[in-house]
C-alpha cells in the first residue's frame, strides 16, 4: 500500500516562539537542532597538534582534530574517532576546555583538552599534514575557523591549572 507523500508547511504551533516544518497531513513536526561539533586541542609537552585540512570547508588551512559528532556516540568517543581520523592519534582526554555556540550556523562546539595517550601521529585522510606547533610559532593567519583561534587562546589561559571553568564564545563573531 502506497502512502501519500508528506507535504510540509512552515507555521507557529501553539505555545512555540518559532515557525516549525510541520507536516499538513499528519502533524509531524520536523524539529531542525543544531550540530554537536567535538574536538581536542592536543598538547604534546609545550606543542600543540594542528591538522592541515585536506577536505572543504577551508581545505589547505589548519585546524584542530574535531568533528561532528555521529548519533550513539559519547563526546569522548567522538573526540577520540575524530583524532583517529584526522591524525592517526590515539588520545588522553583531560577536561572541558570551551564550548562555543555558533547560532549563525546552528553549531555548538565542545572541545578538550588532551595529550596524546601513545606516542606517534600522521595524516588521516581527511588530512594534508599534522604537525606540532610551539604556541608563539602556531600558523595563526592560516587556522581555518575562528573557534580554532579561540581554543587555542583559552588553552594557553589554561595552561597548568588543573581547576578552571570552560571557556565561551570570545567577543569577535565566528563566521
């Protein structure tokens, strides 16, 4: 038996604050949340592990191992498969270093700080390089999102304190 195809119509439901996709015949509504973004800023002694992008957006800029998350994942365990993915690192996470909302573009970004859990790193495929960057020598003109500026800014405000509240957005828009 064929079922007829939904059709969906923009409209403010009772008791909402915004129009929502809702479906005209069955009332379905198509709840539209932002993204959980998961990454790491990696120490290794005095070192930071950056990743030059091998995929859009910003392929050929730098960036810290981080994704999106998958549905059925923890936040560590999506950490830990996006270093794995983007720098063959296996990784030691530590504690909540930030979290950022980026409402521009529904994203919410949670990101660690970590130290490398066993010795070695190289390029995943989503990859060209990874490398380690002393703070003062960090490609700062070539990091491929502001969060990526921000994280490591907070991380060196963090640096040797063991008790800290995660960071927040930063003053300058990210776009």
């Amino acid at each position: 038996m064929d079922l007829p195809a939904p059709q969906f119509s923009r409209r403010r439901l009772e008791g909402d604050d915004r129009d929502r996709s809702v479906c005209d015949r069955c009332g379905f509504v198509d709840y539209v949340n932002p993204r959980i973004v998961v990454g790491a800023v990696v120490a290794v002694g005095e070192q930071i592990l950056l990743c030059w992008r091998a995929i859009e957006p910003r392929r050929g800029f730098w960036t810290l191992p981080a994704g999106y998350m998958e549905s059925g994942e923890t936040i560590e365990e999506a950490i830990k498969r996006e270093a794995r993915e983007e720098a063959c690192a296996d990784l030691a996470l530590d504690r909540v270093l930030a979290i950022y909302t980026i409402a521009r573009i529904s994203q919410v970004q949670i990101l660690y700080r970590a130290s490398l859990a066993q010795p070695g790193f190289a390029p995943g495929p989503e990859s060209l390089e990874v490398a380690l960057f002393e703070f003062d020598a960090i490609p700062w003109s070539e990091l491929a999102f502001p969060t990526v500026h921000w994280a490591l800014r907070h991380h060196e405000a963090a640096r040797g304190q063991t008790d800290f509240a995660p960071f927040g957005n930063c003053p300058e828009p990210a776009r």
